[in-house]
C-alpha cells in the first residue's frame, strides 16, 4: 500500500489541526497498527517494505532488527503515554502483539490488544481454538469506540476486519512517519513526551553448606524471578569478581543458567563485585552490583515497596541520563540460603520535541482556540500535566 507524503506546509496545517481536535476531545481513543512499531525495528504488513507487500512481490521477508524483547518504545508510544497521563487520551486499541503500549506505560485497564501479546501466555489444556479477537478485549475496544469523539488511528491501513470497523469514519490521512506527526502535534499541545526507562529484575540465590570443619561450600545462582527454568535475556554474560581477595580465582559466566560453584573458608569474608554484561539492545554494556558474604555474620531479611524502588531508580536515571543503576527490591534470609531481587536500569531513551521535529515555517491557521505554535529550541518544551483551557 502506498504511502501519502506531504509537503512540508501542507504537513504542518494538519498537525495543527490535529493537535486542535486533539485539545478539543472530550473522549480521545488511539487505534494502533504496525507501523507505530516501524522505527522500533519491527516490520510491518502492508507498508512498501511489509511483511505482506514483499511477500506478494515474490522478494525476500525482511528481518526485525532486533528481537521482540528488545524492542523500545518509539517516540509516539511515549507521546499516547504523556497524553494518557494528562487524562486526554482514554483508552487504546492495538493490533501489535509486540507488548510496547504496555512496556511504555500505558496502563493495563487502558488497553485492547486485539491481537494478543507475544509476551502474555493462555492455558491451551481445554483444547479450545481462539482464532477469533478475544471478546473481552474486543468489546472494551467497541465500548471506547462508541464513546470516542475522536479516534486517532496511528501506524495501521484499517484494512483488516472485524478490526477496521470500529472507527465509525475513516477520514485518515496516511503517512509513514508517525513520530514526526506525533512529535509536532506534542509541541503544539506543549506537553514534553516522556523518557522510556526499562527496569529488568534478577534474582540471585545464594546457598552454602558446611563443609569439613573450616570449610563451606556455596553456589550462586542467578535465575528470572519467573522462576529457575526462565530465561533473562537482558543478559549476555556475567564476570564474577573477588576484589579483596586475591586467592580466590574470578568467573566468567556466558551461558545460562548463570551457576557458580566454590569452596572456601567458613571464617573469611569477601566481596563478591558481579559484573552484568548487557544483551545487545540495552541502553548500556554493562553495570556492576557488589554483595558482601560473611557465612558467620547472620542477616535480616527485608522487603522494600516496589513501585516505589522503582520510581527512584527511574528519577535518578532521568537525572543522570544514563541507566546501569540498580537497587535492592527484597531480600530473604534462611538458615542456609540468601535470595536478593535486584531491579536494574537496562535502558534510557530520551525523545526531545525540538529535536525529534524539523522545524519548518507554520502557515497561519483561522481560530486555533488556544493551540500556540511553539518556537524551536534546544530545550525543547516544557512539561504539563493538565489540558490548557481553551479560548
């Protein structure tokens, strides 16, 4: 299906225009397809170099850049986020299966996925066969729709059915870069899209028995909090170091399950520097996270709030514009085993208006009820969460 491409005036009296609507809505629903995904490095169907159009031509399928779990948010997943978060947009309905809306942010009880999700398994043990859209996800899509004032279609043809009837009109505009659009009318609307910040969790188990009458032997286990058999594929490799002991020699875990095994001294105590060495995909290559063992000092165990380990972490990556950090979430002590859940900052990606939107000359519009254009600059725009009133 081919692609509409606007001249840069043209481009910019319709992203004014949307960003006015937008203003006005009382019940804004986005409706999502493959192409909001394009520049996360996922193909699409229908689009010049889709999965379907190659396939018709008889050419080669193209290859995701990179795997599903992978996959960052682009800069329209985070604009629909700052939108839901300022309580102008509703509700979304997608018919990607890549899981992004929910790795961005947008809420669970916000959000249809037609299509399934890659990353959400069902029982198939009542050997019943879903080939239809899932009921309860297609009638929360029908309900918003009906309610919506708006229906802001992004990244989809609406060509398939029974999905492409929910928007009561059609009257779309297709273009094939969604985050140009959608980086304008965020600029408009004065609202700075936020940073997409990813946090994967790791669970270590640490388990020691005696061995001799000076001796122990432990093992360290580094395991999904899903359980041992899952998989952490944030995860390339894992050098364990002992900085302050010199005899004892350092590991170089790179296949999983990362497992170590030792014997040492009951009455020595070190430290243990793990080095985690990122997949590729992550925002950083790697990060260290250091665990004092004393096998006769005995611990408490402990529990923290998670959201809010998670909202620091988050705070202070957004601050200092990098990710690697981490903190502790849980730890439990047992007679002859430790078990920490560290949360870890595996990426950062930042989307700056300015700097995502070429600036071209705005055309005078009539009656912009309270829409301003907003000047290019390097700092971009500033952040607000509440819908400006109108004039």
């Amino acid at each position: 299906m081919s692609e509409i491409f606007d001249p840069p005036d043209v481009l910019q009296q319709k992203i004014e225009e949307l960003a006015i609507m937008i203003q006005k809505s009382k019940h804004l629903v986005a409706f999502t397809g493959a192409g909001i995904s394009t520049s996360c490095g996922i193909p699409d169907f229908r689009g010049p170099k889709g999965i379907w159009t190659l396939q018709r031509e008889g050419k080669a399928l193209p290859e995701a850049s990179l795997p599903f779990h992978c996959a960052r948010p682009s800069l329209t997943h985070m604009a629909l986020v700052e939108l839901e978060r300022a309580g102008i947009l509703k509700f979304v309905i997608s018919q990607n299966v890549d899981c992004l809306h929910l790795r961005s942010g947008i809420p669970r009880q916000k959000l249809a996925e037609l299509h399934g999700n890659s990353f959400r398994e069902l029982c198939p043990s009542c050997g019943e066969e879903y080939d239809a859209l899932p009921p309860k996800e297609m009638n929360l899509a029908e309900k918003h729709c009906r309610t919506a004032d708006i229906v802001l279609c992004l990244g989809t043809s609406l060509q398939i059915t029974p999905a492409c009837n929910l928007p009561h009109e059609n009257n779309y505009w297709r273009r094939k870069d969604c985050d140009s659009q959608s980086s304008g009318v965020m600029q408009l609307l004065d609202f700075r899209i936020p940073p997409y910040i990813r946090i994967d969790l790791v669970q270590l188990i640490l388990r020691h028995v005696p061995k001799k009458k000076t001796n122990v032997r432990w093992t360290l286990r580094l395991t999904s909090i899903h359980g041992q058999k899952a998989s952490l594929p944030f995860l390339k490799s894992i050098e364990i170091l002992f900085p302050e002991r010199p005899d004892m020699k350092p590991a170089f875990l790179q296949k999983q399950p990362f497992y170590l095994e030792r014997e040492t001294s009951r009455r020595k105590s070190f430290i243990m520097a793990l080095k985690f060495n990122f997949s590729d995909g992550c925002g950083c290559s790697s990060t260290m996270i250091e665990w004092p063992v004393d096998f006769q000092v005995k611990k408490e165990s402990f529990t923290f709030g998670k959201n809010n380990v998670l909202q620091e972490l988050m705070d202070v990556a957004n601050k200092e514009s990098q990710c690697g950090q981490h903190a502790i979430i849980e730890r439990k002590v047992l007679p002859r085993s430790e078990i920490t859940i560290d949360a870890i900052v595996t990426n950062l990606v930042k989307y700056n208006n300015a700097e995502n939107t070429k600036p071209v000359e705005a055309i005078p519009i009539a009656n912009t009820n309270g829409i301003k254009r907003c000047s290019v600059s390097t700092k971009g725009t500033r952040t607000s969460r509440k819908r400006s009133k109108l004039a």
